[in-house]
C-alpha cells in the first residue's frame, strides 16, 4: 500500500500570511513565519486553535495576548521552533508581555482585505522571544486551495493511495480542509512541528510506503524519512537550500506528483 502526506499551507492552499513587526508597528506580507523562526535561535510560532473570524474579531482589543488566552481557556500550541521550547512554558513566558488582542485584529484585518479564507489556513498566532518572554510578531494566514488540488486528491484515490494531511496550521483548519477534499478527519494531523510530522511519517511507513509533499523548513525533517520526499515550489516564496538538499523530487506544481514514480 502506498500513501501520500501532504503539508498544507503552501502545499495545498495558496496562502496569504498578513505579519505585524511590533517593534515598528508596519505589517508584512512577504515574509515567511518559518524564516522568521529560523532567523532568531529563541524564538517559537505559537499557534492559537480558535477561530479569527469571529471569536478574535470580536475579543476585547485593549487586553493583553495572555489576558486573552487565560481568560478564555484558549487552546493553542507550539507550531515551530528554534530551540526547545514546551507548551506549558509558554503562558509564564508571556505573562508581563504589553502586546495586545489588537495587534492579532490587524493582522486579521489585512488578510481579509486581500479576500482570503481564515477558515482554512493557519489562523492567528504570534512569534515569542523563547529567552526574553517578548512578543515579536503577530500573525494571521488566510488562503486559497490551489485550483489543481481537488484533481490531484482524487486520481490518487483512483490509484489507491491512501491521503494524509501533516500541517503546522490550526485543527480546525485542517478540519473544514479535510471536508473540502473528501479525507477522513482522522488521516489529519494539524498544528504538527518539524519533529511530528518526521513521528507522523515514520509511523505510516509501519504500513505503507510513503510521499512527503511539501515546500518549507517545516518538512524537512518529514521529507527526509519519506521513501519520496517532493518539495513543491507552487506558492512562489524563497525557499532555503536546505529545503531543496532534503528533496528527492522539486515540483512547480502539486500536479506534477501525479507524474513521479512511486
């Protein structure tokens, strides 16, 4: 049996990431999160697991990130890191932090003046200073499905591979992703880091033989435990050498794996 995992933001959906530097105040759009992450050796992307569209659209905008998340019970968790970080470390971290639920809103706001979904990327999140407790950056990825996925996902199913989700991005997410592209909920893992997604591949391999599909540092590490590991170079970002060294195969479209020999 054979399956194919495929990460999703940049691989499946065509994203639009809205980052605000709260050092300066300006917001970025063609910046990568991951390259952000990689750039600073105690820094972590921590992903929120509720929904931008409304419960943060309509949170307080004067109360502080931690205020939000304690007061609400928010779920979230550790999305990439450079250093070793754990979860439950990550509220302490952040407890005498000033950065507000309103620096996530514009970042929100500037993802849906650009018309892309919330409901199925990353949502919103932050970039944290591991050793200083420091809010860096705030962060929401809204996208759009690459037009060539649905056909791709489902000449797969035509061969009897098996479809798994790996992503960094929200559960919910990757939930509604799932619903659109006609998976079990239970082939998606979401908000996986570098060492998940490398557990998560391994642990198929138990049974089948497996593609990794994916296009950032993130993969890596899933790319190379794959018996194929595919970058896809789709969404058009700068991609690291190293992401490229730990390929087996480079495409330019998610259509092109339909073509690799596997």
């Amino acid at each position: 049996m054979k399956a194919v995992v495929f990460d999703n933001s940049g691989t499946l959906i065509s994203r639009y990431r809205a980052i605000k530097d709260l050092n300066s105040g300006f917001i970025h759009d063609h910046i990568s999160s991951i390259d952000l992450v990689d750039k600073n050796p105690h820094r972590a992307l921590v992903v929120l697991q509720t929904d931008p569209s409304t419960c943060l659209v309509n949170a307080r905008p004067d109360q502080t990130i931690h205020q939000f998340i304690v007061r609400n019970n928010v779920p979230f968790d550790i999305s990439y890191a450079s250093s070793d970080i754990k979860k439950e470390d990550v509220l302490t971290l952040i407890k005498n932090e000033n950065a507000k639920i309103s620096d996530i809103q514009d970042t929100i706001q500037a993802v849906v003046e650009k018309d892309y979904n919330v409901q199925i990327c990353s949502g919103s999140g932050f970039i944290m200073n591991t050793r200083s407790g420091h809010i860096e950056f705030t962060i929401t990825a809204g996208g759009k499905i690459f037009p060539e996925v649905s056909g791709v996902v489902e000449e797969l199913k035509k061969r009897s591979f098996h479809i798994y989700v790996a992503s960094g991005d929200r559960m919910k997410s990757l939930e509604e992703l799932a619903s659109f592209i006609h998976i079990p909920s239970e082939n998606v893992f979401g908000t996986a880091d570098s060492w998940r997604k490398k557990e998560i591949v391994a642990g198929l391999k138990n049974r089948y033989k497996v593609m990794m599909v994916g296009n950032s540092a993130n993969d890596i590490l899933a790319l190379k435990e794959a018996d194929v590991g595919v970058l896809t170079t789709q969404q058009d970002d700068e991609t690291p050498e190293k992401v490229f060294d730990a390929a087996d195969v480079v495409v330019s479209n998610i259509k092109e794996i339909l073509d690799i020999n596997f």
